[in-house]
C-alpha cells in the first residue's frame, strides 16, 4: 500500500517547497503538515487541496 504522506513530503522536497510554503497554499499551520506527511492516507477533498498547491510554480 502507498503512504500518501510519504509521497507528498517527497514531491514537496522535488520542487524545493518547505512545510510553510504548503500550509500558505493549503490555509493551515505548519504542524499540520508535519501531521499530514505521517498519514498513510488521507481524505479526498485534503488530497485535491495539495495536488493543486504543488501545482503552482
């Protein structure tokens, strides 16, 4: 089984982008990133919110 967070904290460090920046994109606090990167999954509309962040150059 994937672990989204896991592929999320890499894909953020691909594109050289800090938890701040994520939590900026995606209207939380930092510490909640850190939380998202330990889950295996996570719920859809989450998942859209930073697949569309990432997105941003």
């Amino acid at each position: 089984m994937l672990h989204i967070g896991n592929l999320i904290k890499a894909e953020m460090k691909r594109q050289e982008r800090t938890p701040v920046w994520l939590a900026r994109k995606i209207n939380c606090r930092r510490q909640n990133i850190y939380y998202i990167y330990e889950q295996k999954s996570l719920n859809t509309e989450l998942l859209i919110r930073i697949s569309k962040a990432s997105m941003i150059r």
